[in-house]
C-alpha cells in the first residue's frame, strides 16, 4: 500500500483512501455486505489472486473494518465491524454514480428502502434536512487543521 | 489502469472504481473542488510526480470528469463537468467516514450547509426522506442485471 504520502496530507479523504481507495478493497467489502463471507466466495465472485486477496483482506482486519469469526472446523469467516458497516454509505453513492453515468443498460442492482420502494438515495443535512450538494455547502477549517488553504467553490 | 477485470464484472461500483477509485484520482478531484484547476497547483498540492498526475488528469478528462478549458496566454485549466460535479457526494461521504474512524485530532475540514450549521450529511430515501443505511435496504436485481446471486443481509 502507498501509505506515506496519504499520510501526510491531513485530508480525512486521503486516510480513508489509504484503506478503501483501491479497486479491489472497495468490492470485497461489497461482497462481504452481500453475505460472501468465506475467503473462498470472495476469490471466486472477484477472480482475484490469492495473494491479493489476502494482502487486502489483512490490511481490512488491520484496520477494524472486517473482523475474522471462526466458524466450524477451524475455518474462518469475515465480517463487517461497525467501522466496516459504515462504508454502506460510500458504497451506495459510488455505485449511484455508476449507475447514472457508466451504466447504460440501467442499474445492475437495486436498492428497496423499508418504505417499499426503489430508493435513489440523497445527501441531507442532519441540522435541516435538506440536501447538501456542491453547490450548497461552504467548506471551513475543522478542529483537526493543520494547514489552512484558501478556498472557492 | 486495472481495466479488464473490472469491466466483466456488471457493477456500478466497479465501473466508477475503474474511473476514480485510486487514491490521486480522488484527490485530485478534490483539489478541483477546493479550487485549485492548474497543473501546476495540483502538483504542488499533492505532492505527485508529473507522470503520475498527467496520466491521472488524462484519464479523468477522457471520461468526462473533468474538461480542459483555456485561460489567458494559453494556459490551460481543468474544471468539473456535470459528472464529475456528481462526484460530490462522493467526496463527503469518503470525508465523513475518514473524519469519524481515522481523525482523532477531529475533522481537518468541515462543512458548512446554506442552513448556517456545520453539517454531517446522512443518505436520504428519495420516496419517504427517511435515513437509508446497511440495515433497512434490501438490494435486487435492477434492469442492468445479468447475473442472479443470492443475497444475504
């Protein structure tokens, strides 16, 4: 992994991106929130390498997001830590994204909210409620900056 | 890129991982957002090697991320297109989790909704404007589907 230079750059993005900003990290925590648990399911609905699967596997145990459960015989499962849990969010836009843009043929899967419908899920603010967008949001200096940067939108 | 494998898999995910699912791309996007659109202010900004951000830069503009638009003395600046100015959600949601689970210092940046709070923004229902989270959707196969697996919560 690339750690040092993410590291550096005091960007809650970047660190996130240090653990979930690669390709194949990402769709194994997809496959474990669809319920392919087993290393085995995992390396067969990914066509990944075994080494690869492991590398990545071990850095998501690392870091809390999945956490290995034993099961029967010695054998070995994953699941999801609460940390793990909360990247539904980051799934559910990225593959909204996708869906709109990159796939033509309609969206692969949907998602039924508990409501009873398809849901195309939107970005509201916990204050009012209403959507936050790019173009509604002004960003400011948080508690943990280092660096201060002009801004525009 | 790491195209092939992503490409035979018929997911959103996978599709907008193969576009910005790397640690620069992301960054890079964000820089965009911040404000910074020259080469030059990207590079410094990121710290990246010339090689690595023009790949980078191509590859976002290829896919209609990002446009090349001219400036005086011809310069050129990169700014947002419409899709990539989708990617916002995106960001924030990546932000949030980095700000939560890997911020112990407290959130580098925060943002400030047009309501006048600092907001964290949760996934809304688009049909009942309820939270969406891992607990109360249930995904199914969608018009773009071609492969049927089971799924479990």
């Amino acid at each position: 992994m690339q750690r040092t230079p993410l590291e550096s750059l005091n960007c809650s993005i970047a660190r996130s991106l240090d653990i979930i900003g690669e390709w194949w990290t990402l769709l194994i925590i997809r496959d474990v929130f669809m319920g392919l648990h087993r290393f085995e399911q995992i390396r067969e609905d990914l066509g990944i390498s075994r080494k690869v699967l492991t590398d990545r596997l071990n850095t998501l145990v690392e870091h809390g997001v999945l956490k290995k459960v034993p099961i029967e015989k010695g054998f070995e499962e994953y699941r999801l830590t609460r940390k793990g849990v909360e990247l539904h969010d980051v799934l559910v836009v990225v593959r909204q994204w996708g869906d709109k843009w990159e796939s033509p043929q309609g969206p692969p899967i949907e998602l039924v909210h508990d409501c009873g419908h398809v849901t195309t899920a939107f970005l509201a603010c916990d204050c009012c409620g209403e959507e936050v967008s790019a173009s509604n949001v002004t960003p400011q200096a948080g508690p943990g900056h280092s660096r201060v940067r002009k801004t525009s939108k």
